[in-house]
C-alpha cells in the first residue's frame, strides 16, 4: 500500500536520461551532435525551462533542473516524495526517430540514448521502468532496436510520435513495428511529436508562440493517432496490441470517438479494413488516454467510456507538471469514485505494461 493508501503507477513520467549522455555516441556523429544542439536551441528557443526563463505565470521554469531527471537516487526519491511506487520513464522528443534524416544518425542516437536509459533503470529496476526511443525512419531499424530494448534491457514499451514526417502511424510500412511490439508484448505510446524538429507540420507552422503551439499539437496530434489505430485499421490487424495516447491530456477523446463513430456510420465503405466502430476498438481494453491529476475532465471521460482507459501521469519534471502533489490531487478528487482512483493510478497501467 502507497503513501496516500493507493500503490501507484506512474504511466508517463520524465527523465532518465544520464548527465551528457550524448557523448558516448560514436566518434563519426559528433559533429552531427553538435549541429543538432544548435537546431534544438533554435526550435525551442520559446519553451519554458529551455529559451525562457521567467514567467508571469504557473509555469516551472527550472523544473527541468530537478535532479531526479538525470540521477537515479534523486528519482526514487522524488518518487517517495511523491507517492509514487513505480514509474514508467519517457525520454525527451526532439525528432530523435528520424535526426535530420539521417538514418545512420537516427539509429545511433536511438541506440546511445537507450542505451544510457537502461543504465538509469538497473538503480531499481523494479520501480524505474523505460519506454524505447526508436528510429522510425527505417521501420526495420526500429524493430532492431525495440527487439532490443525489451530482450535486452527489460524496457516495458516503445514511443512513437503523433506522425512520423509525411506519413500517418497508420502507413502500413510501419506495420511491422506495430508486430513486433504485440509479439513482444509490450505497450506502443504515441506521445507528442507535432514540433519536432524537422517534423512535417500539421498546424503548428500556424503559430508563433509556445503557448498556442503547445496547447494545439498535443490534442490534435492523438486525435489523428486515434484515427489512426482505430479507422486506419492497426488495431483491427493486430488484435492484441496495447496502445497508450499520452501528454494530450483526456477530454477530447469522448467527442472524437463519437464523431468518428458517427461518420463511419454514414460512409464505412471509406474504411474497409475495420469491420465495427472505432469506438469498439478503443473501447476493447487495449487503449489508453493519460490523464494529468487535476484535469476537470476526467470524471468526464471516466463518466463517458469507463474506468479502464484513463491513466495517471506525473508528468514529472516538466514545466507544467504539479510536483510533488500529483498522486496526492488524485487522491483528493471527490468528482472520481475510489474504483476509479485505484484503476487510474494502479490497474489500467498495469495492464497497458504489463507490470508487476
């Protein structure tokens, strides 16, 4: 039993990267390196903690400091803090899948940045847990590496972007990544994406400041990753793969459902891989949705589709994140029954990682 009465799965945390971690790349991709960190500077030069430093706002802009996000010790600290038993670990995205279409690059950034992960991991293996960086680029390289990742480093998943440049998750080029993650049996999480660098852009290229580019690719960015695995057919063609759509928080997702229900209804010749609404695909207890702690529309969601989609995010340590109270918010909410505390904090996360 947790600190707040629950045992507690963190399903989106951040962090684990080792301090410099880059420099163990290979010798040949230093200057790569070097011209990615000024292309990174340039893209993020409006983000809170990275370009911007002080805000009027609620925004954390040192969160990113926290030591927890790069030493161990410090993260299974916080996460005592917190009350948070274990946690699944994203790394940053900056468009390391495809690393300025370089396919070589891609792989070996990949490679280097998981590997330094699994060093984080092997402090507590048993509460510090990864998700796969992959280099989407070359699909075949990417199953390489997730085969790798799980077999070798006990990761518990793979992380995609909303979209991979020009194509939609749904191109049947990534189908054998989407296999081999249902062979293996671990969770595919579509999380973020949109302002990657060198990322084709849907509607970021719109807007000029963070706050609108931030606020609309995340929602925007599952919308099309749940249309995807849903209308696309991923789901249909691989009946036991896990999906999680992650750090776009919840509200959204009962108005898309109904509305792409609603228009296979009236056109479902236009899918003809799917036999059955989307919904009933999302809804088979395969998908996911994270939630942060104190979003007003969870009870919504939770309302609207049942108890087994949502998950719990920390979000730690990001600038919007509300640490150390996450688990404590949750746990507060009158608006949630205590079955449904105990599935978004524990259950359904065990059941998108398959953890013990």
């Amino acid at each position: 039993m947790g600190k707040f009465g629950y045992h507690v799965i963190d399903a989106d945390g951040h962090g684990g990267d080792l301090p410099d971690w880059q420099s163990r790349l290979p010798k040949e991709y230093a200057g790569h390196w070097e011209e990615r960190k000024k292309k990174i500077a340039k893209q993020f030069a409006n983000l809170i903690g990275v370009g911007v430093k002080e805000t009027k706002g609620k925004a954390r802009v040192d969160a990113g400091n926290r030591a927890g996000m790069t030493d161990p010790k410090a993260r299974i600290e916080d996460m005592d803090l917190e009350g948070i038993d274990q946690t699944v670990m994203f790394p940053g995205g900056a468009g390391e899948e495809w690393a300025g279409l370089d396919r070589g690059f891609a792989i070996a950034l990949c490679r280097t940045l998981n590997d330094a992960r699994a060093e984080f991991l092997r402090y507590d293996p048993k509460r510090l847990k990864s998700v796969a960086k992959l280099p989407m680029i070359d699909p075949e390289a990417a199953v390489a590496e997730l085969r790798r990742c799980v077999t070798e480093h006990g990761m518990v998943g793979m992380v995609t972007p909303q979209h991979v440049r020009d194509k939609n998750l749904d191109d049947p080029s990534f189908d054998v990544v989407w296999r081999t993650a249902e062979e293996l049996g671990v969770a595919v999480c579509v999380h973020g994406g949109g302002q990657a660098i060198d990322q084709v852009p849907v509607g970021v290229d719109r807007w000029s400041t963070r706050l609108e580019v931030h606020a609309f690719t995340h929602p925007v960015g599952q919308m099309m990753a749940v249309m995807a695995f849903t209308v696309g057919g991923i789901l249909h063609r691989f009946p036991k793969l896990r999906v999680a759509f992650l750090e776009a928080n919840t509200g959204w997702l009962p108005f898309w459902l109904d509305r792409l229900d609603e228009h296979w209804e009236l056109t479902p010749e236009q899918a003809p891989i799917i036999d059955r609404k989307p919904s009933e695909y999302f809804l088979s207890g395969r998908c996911f949705v994270g939630a942060d702690p104190d979003e007003r529309g969870v009870a919504h969601v939770v309302n609207a589709l049942g108890e087994d989609v949502v998950v719990y995010a920390s979000d730690y340590c990001h600038w919007d994140c509300a640490f150390p109270d996450t688990v404590k918010i949750v746990t507060e909410r009158t608006d949630i029954s205590q079955s449904a505390k105990r599935k978004i904090l524990l259950d359904n996360a065990r059941r998108l990682y398959a953890v013990a």
